[in-house]
C-alpha cells in the first residue's frame, strides 16, 4: 500500500508534508506508510483515500475493483 500511497500523492502534486497536516498526523508518519514500515488501519486508509480524492480500492493495488463511489465517478472510499 505504501508505494501506492506515494505514487497517488505524487500524481496529486502533494508533499508528504501537505498530506501529513490534511491528515493531521506528522510527515514521518507518512514516510513510514510509504517505506512499509507502518501500517494504515483501515480508518487511516480510507482518510488518506479520501484526502487523495481516490478510491481505497486503488490504495491498496486492487484497481480492476471498483466500490459503487468510484463507478459513479464520486472518488473517494
């Protein structure tokens, strides 16, 4: 997921830290999710899908999936 979280920030135009204080937690704690080396809750990962304007399904790699928001072209979770 973490790869997936940088490659949609970066596609967004968005720094770690810029997520970071739309999410309101720390830029480390960004770097982490992107590195593997922490893991999102599922809460924390539907936020940041949310904050990226995307699906969570895309976040977690799973882009031939499609939940009900995104095929009415909403984004988000």
């Amino acid at each position: 997921m973490g790869n997936r979280i940088k490659q949609v920030r970066k596609e967004k135009g968005l720094t770690q830290q810029e997520l970071a204080y739309k999410l309101s937690v720390t830029r480390q704690y960004i770097s982490l999710l992107e590195r593997g080396e922490a893991q999102a809750t599922i809460s924390v990962a539907m936020e940041i899908a949310n904050k990226l304007n995307t699906c969570i399904y895309t976040l977690f790699g799973f882009d031939k999936f499609e939940c009900e928001q995104c095929h009415k072209g909403v984004g988000g979770n």
